[in-house]
C-alpha cells in the first residue's frame, strides 16, 4: 500500500501539468495573463495613493477586412482560374469562414478582450484599494481608435464591480493621440519603420531562419505546380504570412466563432503549418516587433525616442496628483506600439534590452512578456502620512519590475525624488522638457 502511494504522490506533478491548461503563445497576440499575485508588502507606514497607468487594448478581432488581405485576393483569382489543390480549396473555405465570423467586428476587441481588461481592473482595485475611495475622480484618455474606448469601457466595468461610486467620478480624454499615438506623427520614425538599420538585420534573420523555404512549401501545398512557378518570393511571404496572422487570431475569438455556428475545425489554419513552421514565423514577427517598436539594434534609436511624450505626461500626472490631486488614477489605452517603446524608454529590465545579434534576441525581449494583449504599465505611489515620503513601484504585466540604471535599497520601491531625477535627465538628453509642446517635438524628431 506505501509504494502505491509513494507512486501516485511521483505522479501527481505530471497529471497536475497534463491538467494545467495551456497558454498559447503568439507574440503579440498571446492573450493575456498577469505575471505575478502575490507582491512585496508594503514598506511600514506607507499606503497607496495614485496609480499612473497605461495598457494596450484588449484581445480583439483583425484590424481590416479580410477581404483586403493579400490572401484572400490571391486564394480567390487562383480559384478562378481552377489551379488550387485540394489542400488550396479547403484554405480558401477557412478565409470565407474567418470572413463569416469577422463580419461587424473588423477592429474590435473580442469579449476575451473585454474580460481580460476586467480581470486587470478588478486586481487593481483588489491590491490597491486605499486609493479608490467614493468620490475621488479618474481621468481616461484613449486613442482615436475604437478598441482602445472599448478597452476602457470593459476597464471601467472591471472597477465597477468592485466599486461602484469610482464610476461615477470618471473624466474622459478621447484621441490623446499626442501621447498616446506619437508613432504617427514623426516622419523620420515613418522613414525608419519602411527603410531602417533594422531591415537587414531582419532580412539576416528571416534567411537563417529559411522563411524563403517555408513559403515555398506552403505555396506548393495550396496551388498548383504552373501557378506557383508563376508567383514572386514576395507574393508567397505575404500570402504565408496572412494566413498565419490568420491562425494567430482565433485564440482571441472562440467566443465569436461558436456565436456564428462554426467551430476551431471550420478555421483549421494549424494545420498548414508543422510545428517548426509556427515556431519560425513566431520568432520573425516578435523580431519585427523587437526592431520596430522595442529596443531592437539600439535602446536609444528613434523606436525609442518616440515615446518620449508618453514619459514627460506620466511625470507632469504624477507631479499634479502631488500638487492638488485632481485624479487619483490617470488609466490611458492604446497600443502595442505605446507600450513597447515606453517599455524601453522606461528602462524596464526584461524590456529595454538591445541586442547585437538577432539571432539570439528572444534572450533579451519576447513579445509575449512585454506586449501580449492587454499589456499594461503601472506606476503606483505610496505615502507616509506622518513624513510625506513617497516611494514608487513599477508593474510590467502586473509584474514588479526592476529600472535599469536606477537603484534602491527597497526592491520594487523606488524613492519618487530619486525616479522623477532619473526620468528629467533622460528627457534632457532627448531636449525634451515637461513643459514642452508634444506635438512639436514629434515632428521634429530626427
């Protein structure tokens, strides 16, 4: 009887795992999950009173109309002209599938999405309930875009559930796009994003990586032999890539997909890609996203610079809540391309990292940790009542995070004075000051 529960008790981690459900990884696309629940008490005498956030909108559906994707135009004329395979009709049912299930929800976020940013605000208020109290005001500023309002309203439910009066006190600042879509306004990050260093590192990557190879293949599978020998390398890397960033779609929709009739089997895009496949073209995209948007060749490259704005507003915030309190939390939504450069700029550890050799960049970056959907930064101040101190801890993802470059003797809190130093003297170097017109400095930067 002892060995057989010795045996069960040698067993049990391993059913536990087979169990455990799985988090799929896609990028930027991973839905999300905090990274960390239980946190480092609070320093003795000090209590939160303000929370500066901003977060990526939450999971959602494509952010165009597959029928302007690349590979709905080319699945389509090749059926027409009666040279897809057997395996290329299947594929061409699954897009019209995608489109059935898309239909009125091209660029919003998905119910995953909302309940994901639920999930956030219900942990906020849970873990830093000493700053909502009834009557104090929030301030919510989004993009021009509509998932990022729609993140915000899922976001409010969240409090709502925990705090109904904090509902009733909130400010809204729609389109802060200055600092919240800064990439739009710079047209030497424009130039960069088309014509950057970071091309041929990526090109490097994409050859060691054999894309050319898997796009053969994977025409070969859809058209037939005449009609591939007819198409361009790049026709077939768009036509590959669309249909993976179809696949990488539906972890964030299994709501939507059962609400139209059709099941993970009607949108079976897995299975044109083997495992090595999906591997690759994970890396590639998180390269792109590392280049383009994160610390990529150089943590302190235009990339980078960009986010200043968003910098300079999370310190002009934090210093007017010192000053005359009008918001104790200032919650912002945006995008991947907002927090991953802010990320970086911020000097978070595990985000801010650039690296010389792509070939091993996912050491220091993965998209799944910096920007999945619904990735969010925090910073929450604490006070001591009796002297007035302030400390400041960061959360990447819910996470406690460490500053490069900054120190403390009280690991995740950071001395405020100590923090709003380090962030003007970075800002300085980009001839950037807090007063400074945003916008201006956007479009002269270089």
């Amino acid at each position: 009887m002892r060995k057989k529960l010795l045996y069960l008790l040698l067993l049990f981690p391993y059913f536990a795992l087979a169990q455990a459900p799985s988090i799929v990884l896609l990028g930027t696309k991973t839905l999300y999950q905090p990274k960390q629940t239980k946190f480092t008490p609070v320093p003795n005498g000090y209590k939160a009173v303000y929370i500066n956030f901003v977060g990526r909108h939450g999971a959602r559906h494509l952010t165009k109309d597959i029928k302007l994707s690349h590979a709905y135009a080319t699945i389509l004329k090749a059926d027409s002209l009666n040279v897809l395979t057997a395996a290329g009709k299947t594929l061409k049912q699954f897009i019209l599938n995608l489109g059935k299930e898309e239909e009125n929800h091209v660029a919003s976020i998905s119910e995953s999405g909302a309940n994901e940013l639920k999930g956030i605000a219900e942990r906020m208020f849970t873990n830093q309930k000493n700053v909502f109290t009834s009557g104090e005001k929030v301030l919510v500023s989004t993009t021009k875009k509509g998932r990022t309002k729609e993140s915000a309203e899922a976001f409010l439910a969240g409090l709502k559930t925990k705090s109904a009066p904090i509902t009733q006190n909130i400010t809204f600042n729609y389109a802060d796009d200055d600092h919240l879509r800064f990439y739009d306004f710079s047209k030497t990050y424009d130039e960069f994003k088309e014509n950057g260093n970071w091309t041929i590192a990526y090109q490097k990557l994409a050859k060691a990586k054999k894309l050319n190879d898997i796009a053969n293949r994977f025409a070969v599978k859809c058209f037939k032999p005449a009609y591939v020998a007819k198409l361009n390398q790049a026709d077939k890397i768009n036509f590959l890539e669309d249909v993976y960033g179809f696949y990488t779609i539906l972890n964030a929709v299994t709501t939507e997909i059962k609400a139209v009739g059709l099941t993970l089997n009607d949108l079976n895009f897995k299975t044109y890609f083997t495992t090595a496949d999906l591997a690759t073209l994970n890396t590639l995209g998180n390269a792109e996203d590392f280049l383009k948007k994160g610390p990529g060749l150089n943590n302190n490259g235009i990339q980078v610079r960009v986010a200043a704005p968003l910098l300079a507003d999370f310190i002009n915030t934090t210093d007017a809540y010192l000053k005359s309190k009008p918001f104790v939390a200032d919650l912002r939504f945006a995008h991947a391309e907002t927090i991953a450069p802010f990320a970086a700029l911020m000097g978070i550890h595990g985000a801010a990292e650039a690296t010389n050799n792509m070939l091993t960049f996912e050491q220091v970056w993965k998209a799944e940790n910096v920007i999945p959907f619904s990735a969010n930064i925090q910073w929450i101040v604490y006070q001591n009542p009796t002297n007035g101190n302030l400390l400041v801890k960061f959360l990447l993802n819910e996470k406690e995070a460490a500053i490069n470059g900054l120190n403390t003797k009280n690991f995740p809190y950071y001395n405020w004075t100590a923090v709003r130093d380090h962030y003007l003297k970075k800002l300085k170097t980009l001839n950037l000051g807090l007063q400074d017109n945003m916008h201006e400095y956007l479009l002269n930067l270089k």
